[in-house]
C-alpha cells in the first residue's frame, strides 16, 4: 500500500481505559509514522446487544475493583491526574456528539483530551453540558455555539451512524484499534502492537 | 522486604491467555531477578459465582472472536505454535490435580507448559487423561503412579483450597500474577508491570 499508514481509533467517553490511550495515541503514532482517525462511539447500544445495561465493571464488581486499581496504577506511571469519577458510567451522548463536530476542526483532539481529563484526572461530571461548555470554552470555542450545532438532528445521526459502523466491524470495547486491513485491537495495552500492524 | 523478589503466577489450564504468559514468565522472571510461585487453580467456581456457567468467551461470541484471532497474532510474534482447541473451554481438573503433584518436583513448570503446548499449540484434548499421561510419559515419569496421587482425596483438596485462595484474593480471571504486598495484575499483556512492581 503506498501513502501514509492510517490507524482508526474508536473511543468513547464514558471508558476508563480509552483515557490512558487517549493521551498516549498521539506521540506513539508520530513516532511510529502512522495517521490516527479518531472515531468517537457510543458503547451502550453495544453493550445492550450483549445483554446489558450497564458497564460491565458495575455488574463484575470482583473485575470493577480491580479495573480501578489498575488504571490508578497505570496513570501513575504515565504521571497522568486520575480521579474515579462519580457517577460512572457517565452520560457521554453529548461529549460525543460535540467531539464529532470538533475532530472535523484543528482542535478536535485537544477537545476530547481534555474531556478525558475532566473526567477521569479531575472527577468532573462530563454528562452535564456545563462541564463541556467548560471544555470549550477553555479552548477559545463560542461553546454555545458548538453545543447547538452538536444537538442538531443531522449530527445526532452522525454519531449514530458511527456507532452502527463499529458495531459492524465488530467492536464490543473501548478503545478499539482498527487498521485499513481490517485488525482489530482491543484496550490500551493492544495500542503499541496495533501501531506496529498497520506499519507492517 | 529482604530476599528475593516473589511473585505469584495464578494460572487455569483452560485459560486461552494463560499460554503465552506460561511460556514467557521463565525468562522474564529470571532477567527481573523475581522468583515465580505457579498456583494452578480452576476458574469454573469462580466463573460460577459471577454467574456464567461457561467461558465469557463463548458467552458472548463478538468477544470470542477477537480473543481468538488476538491471542493467534500473540503466538505468531512470540513464535509459538497455535491451535484452536476443540472443544473449549476444556475440563481442566485434572491436568490442574496433576500439576499441583508435579510443582512441587523439579518438572513441575516442564509438565505445565507441556499440557499447555499439547492444548493450544497442538490441539489436544487435554480433559482426557490419556493426553495428561502422554505429557507425563514424554517428561519420563510414569504416568500411572502419578494420576494415582493425583486423584487422592488429599490432592482433590488441595486445588479446592487454591481455588478458594484465588478467590479470596479478588483474582477473576487468569493469568493472573499477584505480589507479596498485595497487588493483582491481571492477564499476559500485565506480566511485565507484575514483574516490575514485585522489583520495586
């Protein structure tokens, strides 16, 4: 294949490993020479379809106690803030939906990454639209604006469309890697070798 | 603490990623300059109490399939042999009877990464004690005395105790590596992070 290797990375919000890999994306993929499409989704229509209707870490609490346990242990070795945020999971329809319209725009990342620092370094509640407003604003975006534009029908449908294409591509977490050859790699652990596959 | 580093290594002979962290540990232990402590146990009490009467695998097959086509690329790049058993998840009891026998002889780890090479890197159905007896004849051992003692009420006990011990101690799935000050790392993608806390 010719041209600049492209890696998609799905992520959603509300998942407590995607923040770690989404702070650490960025310089592993420049490093590696790879492309990043950054694909926001939502995972609670996936998870419905395996039958439930919550986290899973809230229905395993055994797996839950330790999942925070060890993504404290995993910030901390990043030096990243963490906060276990209250109530989790979070409502991020709306995060989402607004990190749809910001990726098509040049401060798309830095939006979503502080989004996950709100959430998961500081313990804020990112389901309330002042906690996004927040976000925006702190990056110089008319935040209003955007959120209107977020809560249009055409853009609901988007991340909708979105989530049905993960779901096709057989997703059932976050976050996901998926190369141009069709690979899948599941967790922030799996980040480092799906950056390795698509510059096979 | 003085002494050498310690480390559990909590492992069940049906746990797909259990393979890979069973050939790896030996070398990785060795280069951290950590002593490994193998604990078979059976995760089928454990799945039970979760509430799954079958492997999450199978349970939700989107999962499954990734896990099979993730733990194949992990084989691959570690240059391992890898097959699919059939059927799976496999009754492990008494491959995981005979391995507490055998731990405590100097083919203890020998004959825990033979039943795991026999099942995932050749496809063998390891539930059938003729298969456990072919790996303990190929280890030169004789093979009847040893399924003898393997299933005495004394051993039976035993991988109940361990299996109870698991559980106590939060472990829910394997691989599982657990430090002498109390910290769980859960999976083969965790083994390094174990490695390098037990070394703190």
């Amino acid at each position: 294949m010719s041209g600049t290797a492209t890696i998609d990375f799905w992520f959603e919000f509300a998942s407590t490993y995607s923040y770690p890999a989404a702070m650490r994306i960025g310089a592993l993929a420049q490093a590696s020479g790879v492309q990043v499409r950054w694909r926001p989704f939502l995972l609670g229509p996936i998870f419905k379809a395996q039958g439930w209707d919550n986290s899973p870490f809230n229905i395993y609490p055994v797996k839950g106690r330790y999942m925070w346990r060890d993504l404290e242990r995993i910030c901390a070795a990043l030096d990243l803030p963490f906060t276990q945020p209250v109530p989790f999971p979070q409502n991020t329809v709306l995060a989402a939906r607004v990190a749809l319209i910001a990726l098509a725009q040049p401060w798309g990342k830095s939006f979503c990454q502080a989004v996950y620092r709100a959430e998961f370094g500081s313990g804020r509640n990112i389901g309330e639209p002042t906690a996004i407003a927040d976000v925006l604003t702190g990056l110089g975006q008319d935040a209003q604006a955007v959120l209107q534009r977020a809560q249009m029908d055409g853009n609901k449908n988007a991340l909708r469309v979105q989530t049905e294409e993960a779901q096709r591509l057989g997703i059932f977490g976050a976050p996901s890697f998926f190369t141009t050859d069709g690979e899948l790699f599941w967790g922030n652990d799996r980040l480092e070798a799906a950056l390795a596959w698509a510059k096979r």
